[in-house]
C-alpha cells in the first residue's frame, strides 16, 4: 500500500507542476500533506515536517548566502572579464553560445557545488539568451546536466556517499570511471552543439552588433513564476510567452511583469515596477557603468572567491559556515556603507526568498516520504522485482535504477538505503561492491533536475523558467546522458 502511495505522491506531484496546475512550492507542501493523511499518518505529520526541516536547514542557509554573496561578486564586477570573454567566444551565434554553456557550467562544476555553477553560469549566459530571443530552457537544461556528469567528482557528494555507505575508498570509485564520464561529457556538448544548431535554425545567424539592437519579438518560454498564458507567434515565427506574471518581453519592450527581481544593477539598470520601462530584467546584460563596481577590489574578490572554493573543496568548515563568512565580509568590504550593504541585500533578496522557501517547501515533501516509510517500500519492491537471472549482471541493474531512484529519492536516502541492498545482491552473485557503487553514480546527470534538488531551484529562479518547462525539456536529455555514461562503463569494462 505504501509503496502505491509513494509512487502516486511522485506522480501528482511532477504532473500538477508540470501541466502548471500548481507552483512547486504549493505542490511541495499540499501534495505530501494530503498525502499523509490518506496513508493515517496526519496526526504526525508535524514531525515528519520538522525532521525534513531539520534535515534541509543547512542547505537552505548555504544557498541563502551563497545567492548573497555571489550576488555581490556580480554586482561588483567579478564575472565581467568571463562574460566579455564568453561573448567574444559565442559571437551572437546560438550554437556558440549552447556549447560555451555547457562548457562554463562543467567547468565551474569543478568546485562541487550545484548552486554556485548554476549562479554563476546564469549570470554570464542569461543576458546573451535574453538579447537572441533564445530559448531559456536550453540555457537550464545543458547546465544541468552538464554539472549532473560533473557531480560525481569525489569531492561532489554522491561518489562520497557511495564510498561511505560502502566502506570503500571514493579514489577507487571515481578513478576507474573517468573515461565512461568524459564520454558523457562529450555528449553533452555534442547533445548542446544540435541544441544550438535547431536554436539557430530558429532564431537565424547574426552579428553581435544586431543582437544588442532591441527587438519587439517575445521569448521563446515564458519566466518567472507567473501564469501559463497561451501562447502566440510574433512576425518572426517566435513562440510567444503568455501574459500571466512573470512573462517577460524581448530586449527594450519592457520588464518582466511582476517578476520583482531585476532590481540589482549586476544587470544593467533593471527595473522591477513591471512592463512599459526601458531597462528591465537583466536585458541590458551586464552594465559596465554600473554604481556598483568595485574596479579597484577586483583581485580582492578574485583571491576572496578562490579562497572561498578552495575551503569548499578542502572541507575547512561546513559549507554554509564558509558562505555566511564569505557574504559577510564582502558586503563589509566592498560596502562599507551600511545604506549600501541593506541595498545590496535587498537587491537579492527576491532570489533568497524564492530559493530559500522552495528548500523549506521540500522539506515537506522528503519528510513525509520518508517518515512514512514510504521511500523503503519503494526501494524495496524495486529491488524484489529484480529477476533472480539478472543477479549476475547487478551492476547494470544499479546504474539503471540509479536513474529514476536518485530522481524520486534524496542523494543519501538511496545511497545510504538502497544501495547497501543493491550491494549484498550483487556479492551474493559474487560482483563486488565496487562495481556496484560505480555504477551507482551514473544516474546523477538526471539527478540533478530532481524536484528534491535545491540547487535546482536556484537555476530555474535565476533564469526565470518554469520548473515544469525545464523538468519536460531536461528529463530526456538528462537520462539519456545517464545511459550513455553506463553504457561506455559497461564497453570500457568498468561495471
């Protein structure tokens, strides 16, 4: 019974925000509350809440502060000389600029934070999308899947936990999997190169010069958190978005209506007060005229962010800890002014409230499933109805499953519930557990468009994309990227 409410949560939940019946984060908690009760749990559904609070509390104080301070980076001026470069790299051509996405956010993706690659990947990229009327959505889905192959790097979260719950060693893991996940790395820019090339087909070829010239045209999906709104053509041929909140025009026409978030002059002099001015959203770009760059503490920031990333990666203190100190001594130090520090926070803290309230939203979500004991049902009936002939071949088993299980579960739920089980199965049939916990890595490409993922609502925020435009476009790519990485272990050898 539990393990058909499980999957039946998962399924209403994903339907009602992708057909955009609901928001994710009414979804996130009204779903799972209800629920609770049909299984008679509802009596401690309180509990179930404050356990996931609990439990999703640190991430959501990460992404708080990582959202200020790399907000503050922007602002100050940073990520100017990458922007410049990237745009004389891409030259207004769309297939240049879906492959230079997916480059940047795979190698930004090297310090093994989601929220930091997407922050900053978005920053740079968004402007240029804006300015072409390119589709937002390829934007978020080759960066996610591009940092999903990144993510198993063994500083990144899932290669530990797999060594952890596992009692192996994370080197003896990632190592022998390089040459599977580097041909998953070249397929997602191959997969970016045909994106860019129907991106191009649809919106033309042109020069530099003319994409900065403003354009009444729409874009390709509608942004922000708005309404569905139908959806129309403009003379062009481009898709329109609707007209609900949060539908955004094309450069020069107007600000995104009611999207609230422009207010930071880290892109240009947006305005927030909705459609009809100048200068909104971010389709300015980066403005190098803005009031406030900090041309004079450029290697300040520079050697700040490096240090920040290298504690990260190091684990010098937990991540949040080293985001919170981080935030703080930019705003002190780039800012002295204390009217300056409030503006700058105010000027984030739309995405702080959007980000931080999805985390807390989730936390329903993954308390419920897992108090319930619904999460266990599932991953038991999954791993009964492994045929007994198939237990000589579990390691291709797990890098299939690891697919849809790391989507529907949290990271360590399947890694510290599921895969042990997964493990003994295999060493019955005599494969070792290291084959099954390299396997087990192979899914996180789609992982890491899970509705249970904070980091992904941190790129669909930024970028102004509905979840469930970006979880219909990404799902498939982010698979098939999954099953291309297992199939070349399987060629090479590795599982």
């Amino acid at each position: 019974m539990l393990t058909v409410l499980g999957f039946a949560m998962i399924a209403t939940f994903l339907v009602l925000i992708m057909t955009k019946k609901m928001s994710p984060i009414a979804a996130l908690v009204l779903i799972p509350a209800l629920f609770c009760v049909a299984v008679g749990q509802g009596a401690r559904l309180g509990d179930y809440v404050i356990d996931g609070v609990g439990n999703l509390a640190p991430t959501a104080a990460m992404l708080m502060f990582a959202i200020v301070y790399f907000g503050v980076m922007i602002d100050v001026g940073l990520f100017d000389p990458i922007v410049r470069g990237i745009l004389r790299f891409c030259k207004a051509d769309p297939v240049r600029i879906v492959v230079g996405t997916a480059v940047l956010a795979a190698i930004v993706s090297l310090d093994g934070d989601g929220s930091t690659t997407f922050m900053i990947t978005v920053s740079a990229m968004y402007p240029l999308y804006k300015r072409l009327g390119m589709s937002l959505v390829v934007m978020t889905g080759v960066a996610a899947t591009a940092n999903g192959v990144m993510n198993t790097l063994p500083w990144g979260g899932p290669t530990a936990r797999a060594a952890t719950a596992l009692k192996l060693d994370a080197a003896d893991i990632f190592v022998p999997m390089i040459p599977a996940l580097g041909v998953g790395l070249l397929f997602v820019f191959a997969l970016a190169y045909v994106l860019g090339r129907r991106e191009r087909r649809r919106i033309g070829y042109l020069t530099l010069d003319e994409a900065l010239v403003p354009e009444t045209g729409t874009v390709l999906v509608a942004a922000g958190g708005g309404g569905a709104g139908g959806g129309s053509k403009d003379a062009g041929g481009r898709a329109g978005a609707g007209t609900g909140a949060g539908v955004g025009t094309e450069a020069g026409v107007g600000a995104e209506v009611g999207s609230g978030s422009s207010s930071s002059p880290g892109f240009g002099s947006g305005s927030d007060s909705g459609a009809g001015e100048g200068d909104g959203d971010g389709f300015q770009g980066l403005d190098p005229n803005r009031a406030t760059l900090r041309p004079r503490l450029y290697w300040f920031n520079a050697g700040l962010t490096v240090a920040l990333l290298t504690a990260m990666i190091l684990e010098l203190l937990p991540i949040p800890v080293l985001f919170l100190l981080g935030a703080a001594l930019a705003l002190t130090v780039n800012y002295p002014d204390m009217a300056e520090q409030k503006a700058r926070i105010a000027a984030h803290a739309d995405n702080v409230l959007n980000v931080s309230g999805m985390v807390f939203a989730a936390a329903v979500f993954t308390g419920v499933l897992t108090g319930t004991g619904m999460v266990e049902h599932m991953a038991d009936w999954l791993v009964g109805a492994i045929p007994e002939g198939m237990g000589p071949h579990m390691g291709l088993v797990t890098g299939v499953l690891s697919l849809p299980l790391t989507y529907f579960m949290s990271n360590d739920g399947f890694y510290f519930g599921v895969l042990p089980v997964l493990a003994e199965a295999g060493a019955a049939h005599g494969v070792s557990s290291l084959e099954i916990a390299r396997a087990s890595i192979v899914g996180q490409a789609l992982h890491m468009s899970s509705p249970l993922v904070p980091a992904v609502y941190v790129l669909v925020g930024m970028a102004k994309v509905e979840f469930g435009d970006h979880t219909r476009f990404t799902v498939k790519w982010a698979a098939l990227t999954s099953l291309v990485v297992l199939a070349a272990a399987v060629l090479f050898g590795i599982v």
